[in-house]
C-alpha cells in the first residue's frame, strides 16, 4: 500500500501482503496456490508468551513478520514448541531461518543513514527488517525492544526541507512493535529518523517523541 504515490508528495511505501482499514490483514496462499487474507492480530494474541519470558518483544516480532512473509499464520503450537527468541540478534535470525526457507536472513550490527535507502529495495523486492532498539534517556535506562520496519517513508527532494549541506531529511522507517499503542488504519506505530549522529529521532502516532538507538537489524530478502 502506498500514500501520496499520485500526489508527488510524502510516500509510505509498505512491505508486500499487507494491508490495513483499521484492522490489519495479510495475504496467505494455500498449498494449491489459492490466495486470501487474513486478520493480523498486533494484540496480545500475536505471541504466546508472558512479557517476562520474552522482555524485548522479539518472539512477537518474529511471528507477526514471518506470518506476512510466509502468507501463512505462525501457529501458536509451532512457536510454543520452539525455544523463545531471546533479544539476542543470532537467536532471532535463527527463528526467522527456520520458519521461512525460502529467505536469506542476515544481520548488520550498528545503522545509520544508509539504511533507509536499504529497506527500501528490501520491501521492494518482497522482504522486510527488524530492528532492535534502544530508548535513551538522561534520567534512566530503558530497556532494548525489537521492533518490525513495515515501511519506509520517503520525501521528494522538492517537497523537503533542506539541511544544513543543502540535502534532503533523512527518510523515515515505519515501525511496529508489541510496547507500541496499536496502530491501527495509520499503518504504523512510529517514526524514526535518522540523526547526523547516528541516533534516531522516533515519534509515535499518538504524539509522544523520544530519541533511540538502533543496535541490530536483522534483514529477510527473498532467495
């Protein structure tokens, strides 16, 4: 899904299978090829698990993104039976391998700019990231979180502001994540954009704005 794509103003390009009218759905493909959606639930239902056994949100990540990628519903059962993906990135890669064969996962540790470009032509090409986050805050630590890029925001260089080098804002990536409010028909749960320092200027639908820190995103592209 795309808007603006006729206005030539701001573009949210989404990740293929995905769509959302305030409920979000998904394509799924049967066995003999048949196509129909599904209702993705972002709720407490999207993973099995008590907050404390999976603190970072990782397992919710995991099922929600591979479900979409793999047109199919991650079952309950499947995930129950598999070790719980912990914040670790090797660990959420490897459950990302074994519930979806027919991609390449890969990690990158420490972003900056150019990975909006990246996902971009990742989502274009079928595929999707995620990211593993951390808030920073001068009064306390708050903890990691995983978070599911969904897509990308992108701005025409006519319809930008301009910085100090003369070049367009940073893009911004669309995330979802299970400590997020739902997101509802808006298609996301946050912004964030990249700072000339690396950090992440990140700001919710619902109005709150908090800088962060990506430490890990973990990539799934098509074979």
């Amino acid at each position: 899904m795309n808007d603006g794509a006729h206005t030539g103003g701001v573009q949210h390009h989404y990740m293929h299978g995905l769509c959302f009218d305030a409920m979000w759905d998904y394509q799924t493909r049967s066995r003999k090829g048949r196509k129909s959606w599904a209702h993705l639930d972002l709720g407490s239902a999207a993973y099995p698990w008590a907050v404390e056994d999976d603190p970072e949100g990782a397992g919710w990540c995991v099922r929600c993104c591979a479900s979409v990628l793999g047109q199919r519903p991650v079952s309950l059962t499947h995930m129950q039976n598999s070790p719980i993906p912990t914040g670790d990135p090797a660990s959420v890669a490897s459950a990302l391998r074994e519930l979806l064969p027919k991609f390449e996962v890969n990690m990158q540790l420490g972003t900056g700019q150019d990975v909006v470009q990246d996902v971009e032509k990742v989502i274009k090409a079928g595929g999707s990231m995620l990211v593993r986050l951390r808030r920073t805050s001068e009064v306390r630590q708050i903890p990691l979180s995983w978070m599911w890029i969904v897509g990308v925001e992108l701005r025409p260089v006519a319809h930008c502001a301009l910085g100090a080098q003369g070049t367009p804002k940073t893009p911004a990536l669309l995330l979802v994540g299970r400590g997020l409010e739902p997101s509802w028909a808006s298609g996301y749960g946050v912004k964030a954009i990249c700072e000339e320092d690396t950090s992440w200027s990140v700001r919710s639908v619902d109005g709150q704005a908090w800088s962060g820190l990506v430490s890990c995103v973990v990539r799934i592209s098509p074979k």
